[in-house]
C-alpha cells in the first residue's frame, strides 16, 4: 500500500516527524489486522500486508477496506494534525503457487490501479486460476 499524501507531509514537516507519523501509521495498519496477517514497511511510504488465509476474494477486499479505514481519523505529526489515505494493492494468488518477487510485484501492479484512480482505494490484481 502507498500513502497518500505522506511525501507533502514529510517535506513539509521534515524526517524525523515524518518517520515519527511512519510508526503511528503502522501501530493503526497494524490494529486494523488480523491475528494471522503480517505487516511489513517496504520502503519511504509503502507497506506490505501479507494475509495468508484471506480465504476468499471477498476476504481479502475487507481486509483492505479495514486498511482504509484505518486512515479515517487524522494522525499527530510535529505541532498539529495530518489527514493521510492510502491506495492499497491486493494480489488474489487463487490457490496458485507463486515467488514471493512475483506476489510483490502483481501487488505494486494493483496498488498503481488504486493510485491512477485518484488513491484512497483497494486496487486488484487477480491472477490467473492455476
């Protein structure tokens, strides 16, 4: 997932409040999660949920929806408040065996998809049945 608007907030704000935001959004990506799904920060303001047992399309898509909501509230940074949303990517593997590099990249791939519609949204990319 990408974070809209966190690159405006960091210049704005500078480093060391925008890596202070970076963990508050992922302590609130993280409560948004289940049990079983792993969060990972992949670089400057993307991060990576890996849900091993979303089950279903429609699993998964609400795993992405709790993600958004996530952002719902504004987040504290440097002497006020910063409203962020996030373009989130979601790869449905469909049963299939595949190299995480693969996964990773159909993701990046969905969560273009999310950006190009104007961000604040689930973006997918299902592949094909094995």
């Amino acid at each position: 997932m990408h974070l809209d608007g966190f690159t405006t907030v960091n210049d704005r704000h500078g480093p060391s409040p925008g890596d202070a935001l970076l963990r508050e959004v992922a302590h609130s990506i993280h409560a948004s999660l289940r049990g079983v799904d792993t969060l990972a920060h992949l670089s400057g303001d993307e991060f990576l949920v890996v849900c091993e047992d979303a089950g279903s399309a429609v699993d998964a898509l609400d795993v992405g929806e709790r993600i958004r909501a996530a952002f719902a509230q504004p987040f504290s940074v440097a002497a006020g408040e910063a409203r962020l949303t996030a373009s989130v990517g979601l790869t449905l593997s469909r049963g299939r065996e595949a190299e995480p590099s693969e996964l990773i990249g159909e993701t990046e791939r969905a969560m273009d998809t999310a950006k190009a519609r104007g961000g604040d949204c689930v973006g997918t990319y299902r592949a094909p049945r094995p």
